[in-house]
C-alpha cells in the first residue's frame, strides 16, 4: 500500500501530466482547472493543494522541464572546446529536449502568450528569463568582445525560441548547422558603436 507521501506525488505527477496535455492541446485559457483534474483522475481541490492555480500548475510543469535542460546544456558547455559546441548545446536542448518532449515548446510559447494578458506570468517569466540571460551575458564576455554594459542575452533567447519555432512549423527549415551559425553570429554581434543622434 502507498504511503501518503507516495500517493501526494502520485497525484502530483498525473496533475502536471493533465496540464501538459490539455494546455497543449487547448491553451492556458481554454484548459479549466475542472478538466485537468477530470484528466489526471483527481478533484479540483488536489490541483489547487499542489499548486495554488492553473496558473501555478503551469509555472510547475515548465520549470521541471526548463531544470532538466538547464542541467544538459550545463553539462555539455562545461566541456566545450568552442563557441559552436557551447552554441550548440543550447540548440540541441531546445531542439530536442531532454524531457518534455514536444509539449515543451508548445508550452512555453502558451507561457508568452498568457504573460501578454497575465501581470503574474509576466513577472515569473521574467525572472526565469532573467538567469538564462545573464549566463549568456557571461559567456559573451569570455568569447566576443561586447560592448560593456551590453546584453545579448535577450536576443539570443528571442532567437533561439525563433528557430526552434520555425524547426517546428517546417523541419527542414531549420538546419542543426543554420542554428548554430545563426546563434553564434547573434552571441558575437556588437551592437551599433555609433553615436546616437
């Protein structure tokens, strides 16, 4: 017989399976809290004793997942002979992630468009954002000569997102090659040096 503890990440687990689902499927908006919990076998009441909210179940889901990526890009840039090999464990992360698999993407461009509507999204998105731009700020440094005071970081994120977006869309689209060339071009870039007018 399961111990409580074993039934409350039972639950737990087929919650953020629900979420995964019905999110990908009908959106944050169109995913009620009633027909996640119908899905995952349990009440309304579990999502919100695990959670909080739907908003909640989805800032859960996605940072499980954004943890195990984290945890394979860090593993394969602490190694990397280059800036290509740095470059493209963070494509290969994205492109196919470690877990997740293609709900992932699909969910964190929901994220994007709930946070234009949600205040609260926006600010968790935002600091989650925060830490990925700021490693990448840091390895600008180490392998381009930046501006000082200049942040990559966001752009790289924008494009990265944006590749793997149109990967999705069209997946020949989108070499593994095209990526990494693109990606390091946007990480090396020095904005504008001229003056402003």
């Amino acid at each position: 017989m399961a111990t409580q503890e074993e039934r409350r990440a039972q639950t737990r687990e087929a919650l953020l399976e629900a979420g995964a689902t019905l999110f990908a499927e009908r959106g944050v908006a169109g995913a009620s809290v009633d027909a996640i919990a119908e899905r995952a076998g349990r009440t309304s009441g579990a999502l919100y004793d695990h959670f909080g909210s739907k908003e909640g179940l989805l800032f859960a889901l996605l940072a499980g997942w954004v943890d195990d990526a984290t945890a394979v890009i860090a593993a394969e840039q602490a190694t990397a002979a280059s800036l290509d090999e740095w470059v493209a464990a963070m494509w290969r992360a994205v492109s196919d992630p470690p877990s997740g698999d293609a709900r992932w993407i699909a969910l964190e461009h929901e994220l994007w468009s709930w946070a234009a509507q949600s205040e609260r999204a926006r600010r968790h998105l935002a600091r989650r954002y925060q830490a990925a731009w700021d490693g990448i700020d840091e390895v600008a440094t180490a392998w381009a000569d930046p501006v000082p005071g200049a942040r990559v970081g966001p752009a790289v994120v924008g494009v990265l997102m944006g590749l793997e977006m149109m990967r999705r869309i069209d997946p020949d689209a989108v070499t593994d090659a095209t990526a990494v060339a693109t990606l390091r071009a946007v990480l090396t870039a020095a904005p504008d040096r001229s003056p402003t007018r």
